[in-house]
C-alpha cells in the first residue's frame, strides 16, 4: 500500500476520478473562456509556387534535338517554367501547338537571360527555336 493510502483510506478507485476532473478543469480554465479575447492569427502564407528550369544548352545552335537536354522539358500544373539561356547566342524558343499549354513562346533570350511562364494547362508539344530552327525538344505539362 501507498504511505497515502495507509494514512487517508484512499484508493485509486477515488484517486484516478479526482485526478481526471482535476486535469479536466485545468484544461477548460486553459481554453481562452475567460472574457479575453484570442489574439487575430496572421495571414496565411501564401504558398509557394514551384519555379522549374529549362536550359537552353551551351553549343545549342549544333545540337539539334539535345538543344534543351536528353529528355523532354517536363514541368508540373502550377509551376513556373523558367527558360534560362546558358548559350553564348540569343534564341528564340517557340511551342509548335501554342494552344496546347500555356507556353506560346520567349521573347528573344540574349545569353544568359531567363524568362518564366506560370504553367496551369496540362498538355504537350513540340518546341523549337525560331532563330535556330534545328533546335527542337518536346514541352509536357503534367499534373503531378
């Protein structure tokens, strides 16, 4: 037996009830009841949007349908497609079906410019330079 037990005749059959309306009542004395008003929450934050890369590849004049890399530019609904030119020359780039995504075409990217398109139209489509008509790739947007 417990040194309280032996002293008070008490037992957990009346501990355990006393303890739980206790905690019970601190908890409600805890709930913001008590006239004050709750201070306002902040504005949520707004969420992030995604901003995803396409290159256009140093030397990409010469090289044809690895222009924009090995696969094709594939960008989720809701991101941001960034068109970043790592080539020494200015291009052009254009979607073939222009009203397939939300990409119809960059302004002219001198070398090292970057242009970005928010992207909410799933679909696909055949890109390609106007400066450098060689230079090809596919564009899909896809839900994630």
């Amino acid at each position: 037996m417990w040194p309280l037990q032996q002293n008070m005749g008490l037992t957990l059959r009346h501990v355990v009830p006393a303890l739980t309306s206790l905690t019970m009542s601190l908890m409600a004395g805890c709930g913001g009841s008590d006239g004050m008003p709750m201070p306002p929450s902040g504005p949520s934050p707004s969420p992030t949007v995604v901003t995803a890369n396409a290159y256009i590849l140093p030397g990409a004049g010469s090289l044809g349908d690895l222009a924009f890399g090995d696969e094709p530019v594939v960008i989720y609904k809701g991101e941001r497609l960034r068109w970043v030119n790592l080539d020494t020359l200015a291009h052009l780039i254009v979607a073939d079906s222009s009203d397939v995504t939300d990409f119809s075409k960059t302004g002219e990217l001198p070398p090292g410019d970057e242009q970005s398109f928010s992207m909410a139209k799933l679909g696909m489509t055949r890109i390609h330079c106007a400066i450098h008509p060689n230079m090809t790739g596919t564009l899909i947007v896809r839900e994630q």
